[in-house]
C-alpha cells in the first residue's frame, strides 16, 4: 500500500502557510546575519548599525521568538489539522501536546524575570528561578514528544512527511552532539589553543544555525495544495 507522502490542504492554508513560513525564514535569517555581523563598524550603513544595536536589547530577542515561534505554531496547526483529518487519534494528539508545550514555553520565557544586579551582586527572584527550572523540564518533555511523532511520522508515512518525522528527533540529537563535541575539545583534549577552540565553537555554531531551522522547512514542504 502507498504511503502518504504529502498532506494536501486548501488554498487559504497553503495561502497562511506560506506568511507564516516566509516571517519565520525571514527571523531566522537576520538573527544569523546578525550573530555574524556582532559590532558594526562606524563606516557600516546605518540600518545595519540600527539593527545590531537593537539585537542586543531583549525586546528584540522577545520579538523575534514570539514571531518564529508563532509561525511555527501556525504552521503546526495546519499540520495537526491534517492528521486529525487522517484520524491518527495518538499522532494527533502527539502534535497537540507538543504544541502547548512549544506556546508554555514562549510564553514562560518571554516574561520579565524580576532578576536585578547592583553592588552587592545578582539577585535572583523566585520567578526566576522557576523559569530556569521551567524551561529545563519543558526542553526535555518536547525531547520526549518530538522523539514520540517522529518516529510514528516515519513509520505511518512517506515522502516529505517521513522526512519531516525523522528531522524532529535526528535534528536535535545531531546538535547535542556538537554541543558534546565542543564540550569534550575544550574539556579533554590537550594541545589545542584558543584560537583553535574559537574556531570549532563557530563551525559548529554555523552547524546549530543551519540545522536549527530545518524540521520547519520539512514542515512547511509536507503539505500542499497538490495531492
């Protein structure tokens, strides 16, 4: 029997899918200019100043995960829209937990955190404490879910879908193991610079960056208009 490769969905989803892909694309692609641009130097355009400068600022960092973050939910419902309309009953709501987890998560973070610095050193809030804690356990549940829908994705289906299933647990262990391999170079191998150790912080950041996006663009390409 042939495997499901590509969800279809109607025009206005296809139409939303791709505002929300293209805001999401976007994001990601000036915050990885930006990272790599750091400083601007004083003969640097003025737009280009004008963005750097307001990376550093929170807001900012606010913004940009609420809008990736929200293009991703978007995207995802029509997703889980799909698989509702597959009757997938423990896949659907594999989606749907991972999504509250994803919208719990923006939300925690995005929150001040009431943590203050002055002569005495820094002080930390409760609330602050529970967001740390928060966000450790919730990067791990999603872990769990992701690792869950992916496999039943690659399992159930073909094509794109299977693609995109494998991207959600192969992505995130391919980026622990850079961040291992960054761990154990600067940890336990001797005989390495500085130099050496900056250089392979940015290959594998380059790495990060790069994977970072990709179970979203499988996301996006697993449904279409066509059939």
């Amino acid at each position: 029997m042939d495997r499901l490769k590509r969800f279809q969905v109607s025009s206005a989803q296809n139409e939303t899918l791709n505002w929300a892909f293209g805001i999401y694309l976007l994001v990601v692609i000036l915050g990885f200019v930006d990272n790599w641009l750091g400083r601007p130097a004083e003969s640097a355009e003025s737009l280009v100043q004008v963005f750097a400068s307001a990376q550093n600022e929170r807001i900012m960092l606010i913004v940009e995960q609420l809008l990736t973050g929200c293009g991703e939910l978007l995207m995802l419902e029509i997703f889980r829209r799909c698989l509702y309309r597959e009757n997938q009953y423990f896949v659907h709501l594999a989606a749907v937990v991972l999504m509250v987890l994803m919208a719990l998560g923006m939300i925690i973070h995005c929150l001040p955190n009431g943590t203050t610095i002055d002569e005495n050193g820094l002080h930390e809030t409760a609330w602050s404490f529970f967001q740390t804690r928060f966000y450790t356990y919730n990067h791990y549940a999603m872990l769990l879910v992701k690792l869950f829908l992916g496999i039943a994705l690659a399992l159930r289906y073909g094509g794109r879908i299977r693609l995109y299933g494998l991207s959600l647990f192969i992505v995130p262990l391919f980026m622990m193991l850079c961040s291992f391999a960054y761990f154990y170079a600067y940890t336990e191998i001797g005989g390495l610079t500085m130099d050496d150790i900056n250089t392979l912080n940015s290959f594998l950041s380059i790495v990060n960056l790069i994977l970072m996006p990709l179970p979203v663009v499988l996301l996006r390409l697993s449904m279409s208009t066509d059939s």
